[in-house]
C-alpha cells in the first residue's frame, strides 16, 4: 500500500490595497496564500495547489481534485476531518479518553507525519 500525506500552510505576503480583502485569512489575521502539498512517505512531492490564505484545507483539497487509487492511503490532520478514506488522528472525546489502540494509532501516524514536516525525533 502507498502511503502520501497532505496538508496545507499559510505564507505571510506583502499585499496591494486592491486585492487585500481577497487574500486576507482571519486565522493568521494578515495576507497570506495557502500552498497545499501532497508528499509521499520518503519525502517526495507529487502535487502542490495555490490558493488565497482564507481558504480552509478541505474546501482547498475540494477544489484541487485529487484522485488516488485503491491502493493508496492519505493522512492528514483534522483540517480534513470528513473525507471518507483519509486517516487522521483520534480526536479525544469530551469528558473522555483515548483508547491505548487509538493512541497507538495517533503516535503511528505522528511518525509518518515527520516527513512532511522535517521533524524527528
């Protein structure tokens, strides 16, 4: 099975009076585009999509109309929380725990995750 992960990032820009409203992201409250990578398990990217920086990652992944095959697996974040077929981590429920299998499952992906954020440990 291939394994590729995808997200977004916001960049701050410089902005022109005129076009400031459109690329303005209430998250990061300033101008700012939003790249989206996909990037296999060994670091590889395979597609990056532009993008205004107010745009939220699962509209952004919508709009970019990425197919994968049966034999492929994406991880993400929350960002994509509704995506049939995406693995992303066990949200902590309210009140509640994590199993120890859904903390495993969290820390495996955590690991596969590295790669895309240059991150080890």
């Amino acid at each position: 099975m291939k394994i590729f992960i995808i997200d977004a990032t916001e960049q701050q820009i410089q902005m022109a009076k005129k076009q400031q409203k459109k690329f303005y992201s209430g998250n990061k409250k300033k101008h700012t585009i939003k790249n989206q990578l996909t990037v296999t398990a060994t670091g590889k990217i395979l597609t990056v999509s532009r993008s205004v920086g107010g745009k939220h990652d699962k509209k952004l992944y919508d709009e970019s109309h990425l197919a994968y095959g049966a034999n492929t697996k994406p991880i993400s974040d929350l960002g994509y929380y509704g995506f049939k077929g995406i693995a992303m981590p066990n949200k902590k429920p309210k009140g509640k725990g994590l199993t120890l299998e859904q903390k495993q499952f969290n820390r495996e992906l955590l690991d596969l995750s590295r790669v895309f954020y240059g991150k080890s440990e």
